[in-house]
C-alpha cells in the first residue's frame, strides 16, 4: 500500500531526487516562540518535558501543524542520551555536567548506552510522533556529534570557545580519541533506535565542530563521523551531518557517506556545494535574523535561499542556518514557509523547438 | 638620527618589507595566565587598572619584558573609548550596558568623540609606554571594529551569537548605517589619538563581524572601516584589520586600504592569502589551544604556522588565532616565541651555479 503513496518531498530531496515542492522546517522549530509550546512549558520546565512522552510529542507536532513543515523533529537536547550513559547531566538554562571530564582516567565513566533501558522515554515518544504524522511528514530523529558533546563533556557547560576541550584533545589525544569513540558507539545505537522506533531520517549535531582547524578534524572527528555512518548506513535512511560554521572543513566533509549536509548561514549554498563536491544534498541556510526583517527584505532573503537551492546539483531542504531565536514572530515563519511552498522545484527550462 | 636605526621587525613585515626574523606578539598577551599581571590586578580590579596609566602602561609593558615580543598592544577594552561618547558602560566579567540601544531613536545618543577629554588617561597610558618601549618594539594603538561594539551597544552584553544585534540591522538598517558611521568617526579619531601619542600601528579588532553574510559584510561593516581607513591612512601608520571568523568575508576585504590582516586559527594562512588577494601581510594564526599541548606537538604546530607565514606573499607576523586564554602556562608562550625567533624569515633558497 504504502508504495503507491508519492515520497514525501523531505525524503524526494534528502535522496536526490525531484520533490513536489521544496521541503522546508527550521531548526529548533519546537520552542519558545511558539505561544502553543509556551503554554505547555508553563506547566512544566525543560527538564520535566523531554522525559514525559505525551508533552514531548505534542510540541515536536506543534509547528507541523501550525506551519505545514515537511519534517518534524524530535524534541529533546543532544546531552539527553549521555544520562543513559553514566554522565550526570543538569539543566540550569542549558546543560551543566556538574562532574565534567577532566583526565583521561574519567573518560571510562562513560559507558555504553543500551536505548531501551537509557532511553525508554525517548523511543516512546517517536512512537508517538510517528503515529500521529501524517505520511509525508517524517520525523527526524537526531544526536549530538562526538566533538560536540565531548566540548560539553569537559567543559562542564557551554563556553564561548570551549578552550579548554580543545586543549584536552591537544594534550590527550589518545584519550580524546577514545572517548570520541565511546560517544560515536553511543550516539550510532541512539540513533539506530530511533530510526527503528520510527524516524525516517537521521541527523548529527555538530554544533561546535567549526572551532577545529581541518587536521584536527580529520584526525579526531571525521573518524567518529565515519563509525556512526558505518553504523547506521544499513538501516536505509537518510542521514544529515551538520557541521555548523564548518566552512573550512567542507572539503574534509566530502568523504562522508552522508546524503545531506546542513549549512549555516554564513557560506552560500553554491560555495558550499562546490567545496563537498557536489555530492550531497544541502540543508539550510536562510539567517535566522532574516525573520526580522520588514516582509519585503525577508522574502528577498527567502528568495535569495531558494535560487541558490535550485541551483544545487542534487537537492534542497529549505532551513534556517541556525536554531530559530526565542524572539522570532511566529507570523514570520508562516510567511516564510509559504513563500517556499509556492516557488517552483526548479527552473524553468528554456523551450525546445518542438 | 632615527634614520640610521634598523626598521623593527614588526613594522618591517607589516610593510611588506624583509624582517631581521619573524616578529611575534600574541592577542591578550597582557593579561592573567601571567603572575606579574595577576599581582597588580590583586590590588586594582579591570575596571580601575584602564583608567590608571601608570598600571595600564605597566600590564602593557609585561609581555615584552618577560618574553621579548615584537610589539606592544595597549591595554584597554573595545569598550573603553564609548564613555567618552555618551554610553555607559559596566564591566561584569566583560562589559554591560545598563541602557542598551533598542530602537532608531536611541541612535542619536552615541555622540561624537572628543579624545582629549573623553580618554585623557588612555593617552597617557600611551606616551608612557612609548617612553619606555626600546625602538625596535613598536606600541599597537587599537579599537573596536563598528559592527563589533554595535553587537554589544545593542545586546548590552556578550551573548553567544547576537541575534538581537543583526536582527536590528535588517530591520532598522538607515539607524545601523548611522549608528555605525558614528562608531567609524568615533573610533577614527580615537584610533589617530592613539597614533599622535606614539602608537606606530593601529588595529581594528572585528570580533562579531563572522556573524554577518557577505551581503551584509558589504552593505553595512565595509563602508565603516573604509571610512575609518581614509582618516587613518594620511598618519603613514600601519593599519591591521582582523576579521575574526571571517573565512567567508576575505574576498570583501580585498578591497580595504589596509595593510596587515589577521587571521583566525581555523583558516590556514594560505587560504587566507589567496582570498584576500595575495595584498595584505597576515598576522596569526597559531591555534591557543595548542599551547596546552605537549612541547612536541606544539612545537609542530608553530612550525606549521611559520612554513605557512614564509610561503606568504607579502609576510608574516606570527601571532595566535584568537586571544590567549588564562589558564595558559607562560613557558609554553615563551617556547613558542624562542622557535619563532630563531626560524628563517624565508625558505632558503636552492644555490645557483656560480
């Protein structure tokens, strides 16, 4: 049956092929900006939300039904699986280990994860999700990259440059490379269970891969990448790797089996294509302060994205190029979504003779 | 009689001229990874050692006695000369505005600068560091680029990535433009203050301007520092401009009357040469992490920022990629400067046949 149902235009364009219109959601698009989500948080904080299916499933839905997304996307935080993992996680505004990684004795405090017993509140909530969407709107399920969590892992919080990571990687290699290992085989079951409990596209969070020059990234990183994508490539679902304010690694990044790469706001789509090759299917990049611009300036914007999107060699999904602001006018994102329904795929052909 | 001493290293590479070695100083090099700096900031807090010249000149003057560096940077913050233009300024940690800018209206208060009676002691700090610099270590005058201090006059603090800031500049872009050209005039003549109190280079710290797309980069940041430029430019001083995560952004500056262009850790010095046009000396990048790693490996990283730096075009002042972080161990620092010193200023050349 289910085969005689178009493919939904997230998953047409995460494989490249031609979508009926051009996907779009918005990174962090279940959040605060949203009166609906707020009413629930009013009722419960962040801490309390992720771990109650019912709730965490009712705002990952919320901006499909509001906005007509082509995607919804799990709500959880990227440090959410590492408390099945042996880590101490805190939420105080963002997360806080209050027992960071310090030597590389403590990298053996963290354990493998098994999803059914670390994760069960996780997995019940993409069953959720999943029996709610409707057929062409697929759920993405997500984690955090190895070098990204590892940042929080030692630095107990998040930081401006996470400096002291860096120097952790630089003056324990070994040690950062194991533990960059047992985050890779966490994250590649986390994942893998999510896909299996439903979600029909995966997607790697690598918020603070842009602060590692291109050795270091390839040393340490792109192997981590590597053994997740190994992982999970059997599954048959699309995988997205998002090296947030990676310009200078996009040319590292071309090896990766990956089927779309997410792009931030800062390097045009076509630089961005040019330099992984023309390999994959892109992800973004419309700025998120774009949606406070006056309508007119926002649908230059919008428009500028789109045309760079169809430019692209094997796809687009419309995004933003970061998580959307708190303080963004939800009317915005409505206007945006519209805007990029209604444009065409691709361009027109010029006519033939005949 | 000045006319017989040699060029210093540091001006002689930021010319384009041949220096006896490679000079090095090192963003932040005054501060707290050195005791002697932390001794005098135990009886004075950030907020009394700027306006204090005899400690201001002293924290300046501390890194090249310890380590022999090729330049002095004063000490001071971006922030410094914006009481003298009519905006409060906090330090908590790093600075806050009580009132910060919200709206068009509030633009008009940012009044022009009057140096002489709005940073008296910053002047003073100046000609007593040059009274006790040797020639061959020229004192670096400095400022905040506009679009940097704007992030901060409009957030009133640091925050991680400014939204509020460049959501202002789409949505009230004729009070950006005015509020950045009051920040260019101001920080021009606060820049050519410095230089007619003895600072013999100036630089133009952009530390937000990664933040912004090329498109915005040339609307908004290019006209204000090219009109900080042309005032600057008759003062025969060399003039650095670094554009802090601004991979994106080399091409746009291309076009800059500048002659120094810094470079952050993740873009190799190469790279930054080729898409600034091969015009301008660069000075950085040695990454700040890899002073925490073990002397070998950081002894390979400085020599691969200087093989870069001999490669270049125009030449090098060697630096780090981003200010120096306080948990650094100054033996670490001055290793680096000792390998720096005794490198070759070029490749050797292969002998010919006669």
């Amino acid at each position: 049956m289910s085969s005689t149902l178009p493919t939904p235009p997230f998953l047409a364009a995460a494989r490249g092929e031609t979508p009926s219109r051009t996907p779009m959601w918005v990174m962090r698009q279940a959040g605060r900006y949203l009166p609906e989500y707020r009413e629930i948080r009013a009722g419960v904080d962040f801490l309390g939300l992720t771990p109650t299916p019912e709730l965490a499933a009712e705002v990952t839905l919320q901006p499909v039904r509001r906005f007509g997304m082509d995607a919804a996307i799990l709500f959880a935080d990227i440090m959410t699986p590492l408390e099945g993992m042996g880590i101490e996680v805190e939420f105080q505004g963002g997360p806080v280990l209050p027992d960071p990684i310090r030597t590389a004795a403590d990298v053996a405090r963290v354990t493998p994860l098994d999803p059914e017993t670390g994760v069960p509140f996780l997995l019940e909530t993409v069953r959720r999700c999943v029996a709610e969407l409707p057929h062409e709107v697929p759920l993405i399920g997500f984690a955090g990259a190895p070098f990204t969590l590892l940042c929080y892992l030692i630095e107990g919080r998040g930081t401006k440059d996470f400096v002291q990571a860096r120097a952790f990687v630089r003056s324990e290699p070994e040690a950062a490379r194991d533990l960059l290992d047992r985050l890779a085989d966490g994250m590649a079951v986390y994942l893998e269970a999510q896909a299996r409990a439903g979600a029909r596209a995966l997607m790697i969070f690598d918020s603070w891969i842009g602060l590692l020059d291109a050795p270091l990234f390839r040393a340490l990183e792109r192997p981590a990448i590597e053994r997740i994508v190994a992982h999970l490539r059997p599954l048959g679902v699309p995988l997205i790797y998002f090296p947030n304010q990676g310009r200078h690694l996009y040319g590292e990044v071309a090896g990766l089996d990956i089927d779309v790469m997410g792009v931030d706001w800062r390097t045009p789509l076509s630089t961005a294509d040019a330099e992984s090759g023309h390999r994959y299917t892109l992800q973004g990049n419309l700025d998120p302060s774009a949606l406070f611009a006056p309508d007119e300036e926002l649908d230059a914007a919008v428009d500028r994205v789109l045309a760079e999107g169809r430019a692209l060699t094997r796809g687009h999904i419309f995004n933003l190029g970061h998580g959307i602001d708190r303080r963004t006018d939800p009317e915005k994102v409505a206007r945006a979504v519209e805007r990029v329904h209604a444009a065409p795929v691709r361009d027109t052909q010029p006519m033939g003779a005949h």
